[in-house]
C-alpha cells in the first residue's frame, strides 16, 4: 500500500526536531534506542571495522559523533523518509516512550508537534496507556470526527482508569470481560469523586451525608451545587441522567458490548462534565 504521511510531512517534522535541539533518543544512547525498533546485528554496517549497524552506531553516534544529528532519517537502513507510515509512525511514539522519555510534559509537548503536522495526512498519536503513570502512545487514523475531547483531563487516576475501559472494551468478547469494563467505570467514577468533592460544599440532596462509598449521590451533589439555578436546568438534568445511566448499567445482570459501550461513555460524559465546571478544560490557550 501506498504511503499516507508524505515526504514533505515527514521532512517538517524532521526539521523542527533539529530546529528545537531535541535528542530523538531521549536519555537513551541512539544505538540503545534504535535497538528497541530494530535487531542491529541483522542490519549491515557502514564501516568495514565493524560487522552489524550495531557496531558503526556506537562508535559514529556514541563513541564519536563524526555523524550528523539527522543521519537517522537519512539512512537507507531505516529509510524513514520513505518508509511505510507504521514504521514512521513507530519511531515517532519510541520518542516520547517513558523509558525514552520521561517527562511527561515534554513528552506531551513533542506529541503536540507531530499531531500538528500528522493531522494533515490523517494521523494523530494518541494516549493510549500508562506505565506508572507515564502515558504511552500510539498512532491512529483519524475519521471526519475528531473526538471533542481527545487529551486527558489531568486527573491521572482517572485518565488511566477510563483509557483501561477503552482498551478493555476493544478487546471483550465474553460477558465477564464487558462486565470488568464496567466496574473500571465505577472506579472511574469513583477516583473523579474523591479528586473533586468538598463535604462541606457538596451536601446530599436529603440533607443525610453520603458514606465515603456512595459515589452516585456524592456526584449528584456535586452537580446540584455546581450547576444550581435555573438557567443550568438543562445541564444539570444531563449530568444526573448521565450518572444514573453509568450506575444503571453497571449493575445489569447480563452484559453485552452495547451495554459496556453505553458505560464507558455514560462514565466519560461524567468526567468531562467535571473537567469543564473545575476549570480542566478551555484553560489552554
């Protein structure tokens, strides 16, 4: 098949990472970094001193550098110029993997730089999972609809919990597997409560306090207080149904991917709800 990313795509990419002084390898050396994409000892070597890429890598990037910073995109071993978009694609999440690099806002920045110019020719890398806590990313084609809110609020239990639903909810098949997308769902649910609930605040809609456990009525709450008045009546009555929807269908006695899919997307409506009344979203320009 015929490349989507083009030359001109990959070339700008390219530039501004040589333009920024970013290190494509993060903290790792090159050799080490290309050895998680590529076996080295099958790649043949450019100096006759030595036998695989391996050995021409350390000794021109790491032991001398008599290379120039860009050689990786030019080297007809990785052909990254005109290799398939995987491959191109691949390389681009090595750069902002936790082991390559691990601060998070950096890494979340670069993200924004490739999306910029991947958006273009249809691509985009996404948050997809964590490692303690550090997001991992991977590339997605990208339809006529991009999602409204496609970053993660910045609550990172959360964000974790409801990406753990999404990928749960990708791979279920049997009716115990679409039933564990919605108890990652209550979780979710659960952990948003805790980050954003204030007792004092937030008071039961009975005037009796909600156990520390009772997550729906404390988030009714939190929605009661937080959109108050009548001119919020129509958002308010949205985030209730929402968090009536998620409970509801967590605790169906059968489950189906319709069922799990209305879940996840009943807990993610909560969230986002939440994100916006708490200033997580709209605040980044």
């Amino acid at each position: 098949m015929s490349n989507t990313i083009s030359e001109v795509t990959r070339r700008t990419i390219i530039d501004e990472l040589l333009i920024s002084g970013t290190d494509w390898s993060g903290r790792l050396s090159e050799d080490q970094f290309l050895g998680r994409l590529y076996d080295l000892s099958v790649l043949p070597t450019q100096d006759r001193r030595f036998k695989d890429a391996a050995g021409d890598i350390w000794q021109h990037r790491v032991n001398n550098t008599d290379w120039n910073n860009d050689w990786v995109f030019f080297d007809p071993r990785f052909r990254l110029l005109h290799a398939p978009d995987e491959q191109f694609l691949l390389f681009l999440c090595e750069t902002v993997h936790p082991v390559v690099r691990p601060d998070v806002t950096n890494a979340r920045n670069l993200v924004e730089m490739y999306n910029s110019h991947l958006r273009t020719d249809g691509w985009r890398l996404s948050e997809t999972n964590y490692i303690s806590g550090h997001p991992v990313f991977k590339a997605n084609r990208q339809d006529a609809r991009e999602e409204v809110f496609a970053t993660p609020t910045g609550w990172q239990k959360v964000d974790r919990q409801l990406q753990e639903a999404r990928l749960r909810l990708e791979t279920a098949k049997t009716e115990e597997q679409f039933q564990t997308v919605g108890l990652i769902c209550r979780e979710a649910l659960i952990s948003v409560t805790e980050a954003v609930l204030d007792p004092r605040r937030h008071l039961s809609m009975d005037g009796v306090p909600a156990s520390d456990t009772d997550a729906k009525r404390q988030l009714e709450a939190i929605f009661a207080k937080e959109l108050a008045g009548s001119v919020n009546e129509e958002a308010r009555a949205h985030a209730k149904a929402a968090v009536k929807l998620s409970y509801a269908l967590q605790h169906k006695r059968t489950a189906d991917f319709q069922t799990a899919a209305m879940c996840a997307e009943a807990a993610t409506t909560v969230v986002n709800l939440l994100a916006i009344i708490f200033g997580r979203r709209g605040t980044e320009g």
